[in-house]
C-alpha cells in the first residue's frame, strides 16, 4: 500500500502508485537543451548546468553571507575550545603547585622521622633538656652567668645618625634649627 502524499494523488486520481507520471500527450517534447526554460548556452560541455553568478554555491549564499557564517562558526569553534583550555592550564598550574607542597612535607616528615628516633636515645634527650631547658639531676648546682650589657651610645654618636637621615630632613633641620621630625 502505497503512504505518503505521492500515493495519495494516485488514489484520488484513481491511476496507479508509482512516483513518475505519465507523459502528457498535450505537451510539447523539447529537445535535451532547451528542457525547463533553459537555454544551451548556460551549459558546460560535460552536460551539467553552471551556476549564474547570483545563485551563491551550493547552499545559495552570497559571499558575504557565507563570510558571516564562516566567522560565527569559528568564533564558535574558539569559544568552545577556549574554556576547556583555560581550565586545563589552570589545573596544570594547581598540580605543580600542589607536587612541589607534597615534596617539601615529604621532606619534612622524614626530618622529623630522623628527629624522632633521635630524640628516642635517652643520653641525647637528657643532653637536649640540659641545653634548651637548663635541667639539671639532682644534686648538681646550676650556675647561670650574667654578662655585663653594653654601655649606652654617646650623643655625639646620636646626633652622627641624625645627620644620616634624608635630605630633605636634613635641610628642615637647617631652616628650623632644630630637631624636626
């Protein structure tokens, strides 16, 4: 059973289904090239017909149309690819930053690991309580030495390191005649 619109004429018409109509017998045969209106001038020698200048190719566009479609699909093109890539680098960025902080804490763990077995020998904790927090065992008497601190600076010194400042404090101190901050 035929479908579509094609069988449906054939129906209402009460002819068969096939898709191609009979010739009309009222119409006029025209020689191969001049068929449908069209002369044999616009016609290559291989027997396909030219395109006029105005049809635009294929999807009959002008240039400048197709100039128009061709620039949005490579603005699309390049907004497609460019957010991809800029997550890309950015995760590249992040994962070298990210190696470089396991190095450094792989380091410092295993520091720490010698550290720890280190401080595991009871005469290197009793040498590490002496030194950093002043223990001392029973019976010993500690001695802590006070050394005397250094004297005061001279004025002269004093007024050697005002005359070291800028410039322009320097002249403020000349045009007022006195210690000026």
């Amino acid at each position: 059973m035929p479908t579509g619109r094609a069988g449906e004429r054939d129906r209402r018409r009460g002819g068969t289904s096939s898709t191609r109509r009979p010739a009309d017998s009222t119409r006029e045969r025209r020689p191969r090239g001049e068929q449908g209106g069209r002369t044999a001038s616009r016609r290559r020698p291989g027997g396909k017909a030219r395109p006029s200048a105005g049809t635009g190719g294929a999807f009959r566009l002008s240039s400048t149309r197709r100039a128009a479609v061709l620039a949005i699909l490579v603005c699309a093109m390049a907004l497609s690819v460019s957010v991809p890539l800029r997550t890309y680098l950015g995760q590249r960025d992040e994962l070298a930053e990210l190696r470089s902080q396991e190095d450094r804490l792989s380091s410092e763990v295993h520091r720490l690991a010698e550290r720890r077995t280190e401080l595991s020998d009871p005469r290197r904790l009793e040498i590490e309580a002496r030194e950093r927090l002043g223990y001392v065992r029973p019976g010993e008497t500690p001695y802590i030495v006070d050394l005397p601190s250094e004297p005061p600076e001279d004025t002269a010194d004093q007024d050697d390191a005002e005359q070291d400042g800028p410039w322009y404090q320097r002249l403020w101190n000349t045009l007022t005649g006195g210690e000026g901050k």
